[in-house]
C-alpha cells in the first residue's frame, strides 16, 4: 500500500521534469520566463535548449526508470543533480 502511494507521489516530479524538457524543445521563450530567465542570441540558442532540455528529460526519465523497473540506484543521479543544482 504504501510502495504504491509512494510510487504516485513520485509519478508528479518525473512528469513535470518531462514536461519541462519538452517545453524546452517545443517553446524556449514560454518556459525561460517560468525561470526567469532570456533566450539567449541566435548564437547560444541551441546550447541552452539543448542543454536546458536534456537536463530536465534526464532527471524526468531516471525517475521513470526507477519506478518501472524498482531499482532505487536510479534516484541517485535525479537527487545529486538537484542537489547540487540547489547549493551550487
């Protein structure tokens, strides 16, 4: 019972990160102002998209696979990136 309350709660942060990276691809300029943050020039665009956009489909897929496959090894990476991604 509570494996699976548990595994639904962390159904919410693994879409919203999966969201977020796809919005990264799909609308740059929507979700940089959720951030508080500009597009950069034609010149960096492409490596803030694609940095920005494969930083949030990593952690949204790795908390995916944990839950699917129930090897906890796949939280580390999520929790040590938004870790550091907070104290850094």
């Amino acid at each position: 019972m509570i494996d699976n309350v548990l595994r639904l709660v962390l159904v919410i942060p693994a879409a919203l990160f999966t969201l977020t990276g796809v919005q990264w691809i799909v609308n740059p300029d929507g979700v940089a102002s959720n951030f508080a943050m500009s597009v950069m020039e034609p010149a960096g665009l492409g490596s803030q998209i694609a940095h920005e956009a494969a930083y949030f489909l990593t952690m949204g897929v790795m908390i995916y696979v944990a839950l699917f496959t129930r090897a906890r090894h796949w939280f580390l990476a999520p929790a040590l990136m938004l870790f550091l991604t907070a104290f850094v």
